[in-house]
C-alpha cells in the first residue's frame, strides 16, 4: 500500500521509534516523583524542551506538553476566553479543534476573517481592523490540513505591529514539514507530533507562564497543564522533530530536500490536469504546503467514496479531506468558507505526501487514479 493520508497521520518513523523504546527502557519513572529516578526523566523532559525552544525562538519555560493538538488548541481558545476582552478574529478555515472550541468560549466575540477562493484568509483585512481597535486576539493557522494553502498565522507577529491583541497559530500542518524557525517568539502556537513522523497521543503548545489552564488537578507544566507527562511519547516526538528539521533548513532559504519535493508536487499536478482535464487543483494560485494536493475530481464519478475506495484497491491510502471530518462524509467547512458549492466539495480528494515518499510513488498515484477514472467512467 503506497500511503497518501500523511496530513491525517504520518507512520511512525524509524528513529521516533527508536527514541520511543529507549526513553520506556531509561526513563520508567513519573517525572514529578521526587526520587533519582523522577529527577532523570524530568531532567529528560527539561533537555527536550530547550530543543524545541530552540527551533522555535521562544523560551523554554514557554513550551508545555500536551496530548496533542487537540486538547493544546482548546486549552489555548479557553485561555484567550478567560483572559481577553474585545473581539476575537478566526479565520473560517481553521480545524474543527479550534473552530468548534471558539464557538463554545468565545461565541459572542468571534468575527470571521473573510476568505479568498483560492484558500487564504485576508492578511490586509486582519490589519486593517486591528487599526480600528477593540480587538482581543487573532486566530489563523500556518498551513490548512485540507488544501495545503499557507496562511498568514506565521506572520501574525509582524500583523499584531503595536497593538494589544493576542496571535495564536495553530501549525500541526507546518512544523515538521516547513522551517521553524523564530515561529513562535511573540504568538501562542500548538503542534503535535504525529503529523511529522512522531508518535500519536502527543503535542506542544508555546503559551506564557500566566496562562489560563484547561486541564486542572495537578502541578505538571508549572500549572498549565495537569497530567502526568508523558516522558517516552515527548522524547519520540522530539527526536523526529530532530530529525525533521536537519533537513528543513532555514525559512529565508529552502533546502534541496522541500525544493526536490515541491518539484515531485508540481509534476505530478500537471500530469493530473493532462489526464484529466476536469479536475481543478484547489488553491493551486496560492503558495502551499510541498506535500499537499487537494483536487476536485471529474463531476462524472461524483462520489469521492467511489474514488477513495477504487484508489485503495488499487493500493493506495488517499482521503477526501480533514480526518476529523470525511469519516462522516459532512460537506468541508474549509471549501465552503472558500465558496464552494456542497456539490462541489464532494468530488474532492486530498493527496498529503509524507517524508517517506519519492518520485516513483507519486508517478505511481498517478497511474493509479488513470485507471480508477476509466474505471469509473471520468474520462
């Protein structure tokens, strides 16, 4: 099976793996114990957070671990409920974890950022109505999970300027997979490590030491987070992330690694349009994550089931939009804020590449979705 769905979950990768099975092996202990044992994994856990302060151009007193990005972009929603006044602007295109969160904390105050057709929430308009005040917090991620489109979320410091109000970004999408550099010096940020070869389970959020906690009962996280931490999940994740970035290079100059990758995308987009002449690549004017292609499909085979299920017997894991959403089959919140119609969305199809991927793979999608469409009559 040649996988597809990495923007869901990316496979464990061989050296998290590893890290995982060490740190089980060296660091057994609860980290808050206070014998010699507990005092090494907390140590561990120390060491692991000046790494991904590092990267990330924050202190490392601001990173604090989580389950996930789930539960890190609720604390974070919750947090900017409880200490922000005035209103708080999300982009429409945000994940289900911090969309549905703000309309349960911040109902009354959210104003949506008006969103282009090709996928990128209003820079301009965020600037322009920070200038007119009353404005608590801005919320826009890094990268969509659906469409791939970069957002405006990793420029959020330089768009808050002079004003008061607070930038959260959600960037599961983008760290792991883009560099991080300086990402997070003046925003509140969440990640989670089974987007980038991590294991499932286990995430960060950057936040200040103020901050308002979700989960209360325990003095973990310096009171920002109850919960044992979850020692061998964390050092996985940081070592993948290690990983990660030895080949990211830095954000002013792309390494060969994403330039080669992005070539495979772009290929492998225009053999798609030669092939199919109906399909349209969504968001495909704007820049996008290297690994992801998000099209909609011939309206002849009008079923995205029909093509999920063919391409999988053909041997290959595709999906038809954000895990969190298509087993449902619910029309996409992210195509419609987009203006889409419902029966539009429904013939989309998302390719996310993950690091393990090669030319030869996508050549080989290709061909595959080739003989799916004759298959289902798309051609």
């Amino acid at each position: 099976m040649r996988y597809f769905d990495h923007n869901a979950t990316h496979p464990l990768s061989a050296t998290a793996r590893a890290a995982w099975l060490d740190a089980v092996e060296r660091f057994p202990a609860n980290s808050s114990s206070p014998h010699r044992w507990g005092a090494r994994a907390a140590a561990a856990l120390d060491e692991a957070r000046e790494k991904v302060a590092g990267w990330l151009g924050c202190r490392p007193e601001d990173v604090v671990w989580t389950s996930g990005a789930t539960e890190a972009n609720n604390a974070v929603i919750q947090h900017l409920a409880a200490t922000t006044t005035g209103a708080v602007l999300i982009s429409p295109l945000e994940h289900p974890s911090a969309r549905v969160a703000a309309k349960r904390w911040l109902s009354r105050r959210l104003e949506e950022i008006p969103v282009s057709r090709g996928g990128l929430a209003d820079g301009t308009w965020v600037a322009e109505r920070l200038e007119r005040g009353d404005v608590g917090a801005v919320v826009i991620m890094a990268a969509n999970n659906e469409t791939g489109v970069i957002q405006p979320g990793i420029a959020l410091q330089g768009i808050l300027g002079p004003h008061r109000a607070l930038g959260f970004c959600d960037a599961a999408q983008w760290i792991g997979k883009m560099p991080c550099n300086d990402l997070a010096k003046d925003i509140l940020l969440t990640a989670c490590a089974h987007k980038f070869g991590g294991p499932q389970g286990v995430g960060f959020m950057v936040c200040p030491t103020s901050f308002q906690p979700l989960l209360v009962g325990g003095p973990q996280e310096d009171g920002r987070r109850a919960g044992t931490e979850n020692v061998a999940g964390i050092l996985a994740m940081v070592a993948a992330l290690e990983e990660r970035q030895a080949v990211l290079g830095d954000v002013n100059r792309p390494s060969p690694a994403l330039e080669t990758r992005l070539a495979w995308r772009d290929r492998f987009i225009a053999d798609l349009k030669d092939a199919l002449p109906g399909v349209e690549i969504i968001g495909e004017g704007a820049g996008r994550l290297w690994n992801t292609v998000a099209a909609l499909m011939p309206a002849a085979a009008d079923c995205r089931r029909r093509w999920v299920v063919k391409l999988d017997k053909l041997g290959f894991a595709v999906s038809t939009g954000s895990a969190c959403a298509s087993g449902k089959e619910q029309p996409s919140h992210v195509l419609a804020a987009m203006g889409y119609r419902t029966d539009e969305s429904d013939r989309m199809l998302r390719f996310s590449a993950g690091w393990d991927n090669r030319e030869e793979d996508w050549t080989a999608l290709l061909a595959a979705i080739r003989q799916a469409a004759a298959e289902l009559g798309a051609v």
